[in-house]
C-alpha cells in the first residue's frame, strides 16, 4: 500500500499491485487494472519511487522471517547430534 494525496489534498492509500499505469501530463494520473482512474500530486517518479520503497520493505520482511533469530551454537550443536545419533 502507498500513501498519496489526491489533487484536493486528501489522503489516499493504494494497493500497488493493482495499479495499471502512472502517466504524468502534467498532473499525475493513475489508472488501476479495473480501470479506475484518479489524479493525484505527487509526480509520477514519487509514486514510482514510493512503490518500489513499499515492495522493498515487503522483502526485507520476509528476508528477516526466512532467517529467523540466530540459534545458539550449543543448540545448534544438539541438533546435529539428534540428526545423526552421534554423541
């Protein structure tokens, strides 16, 4: 989700993944795959920008579950213990 302003200064939170186009001339307009379209102030390189900095954020949160916390070399030691039989 982005947040964005709409020409009369309301705010506005988009997902995304449902936007279609940014086309800037000379106000920025969006138009998303059910083909809504609504102008809004930012320039279209701030959405494109702002975008990318939302995904990025998505990543980096997975990237940080997938790696979990550190374990401990101890348990990592039990562990392989356990997966070999091998005391």
């Amino acid at each position: 989700m982005v947040r964005l302003t709409r020409l009369n200064s309301q705010p506005l939170v988009v997902n995304s993944d449902l936007i279609k186009f940014v086309e800037q001339s000379p106000d920025t307009l969006i138009t998303l795959v059910n083909g809504e379209k609504f102008m809004v102030r930012e320039t279209s390189d701030e959405v494109v920008r702002l975008i990318v900095a939302f995904r990025r954020s998505i990543l980096l949160g997975l990237t940080a579950a997938w790696s979990g916390p550190p374990v401990p070399e101890a348990v990592q030691g039990a562990a392989a213990t356990e997966a070999t039989g091998k005391r």
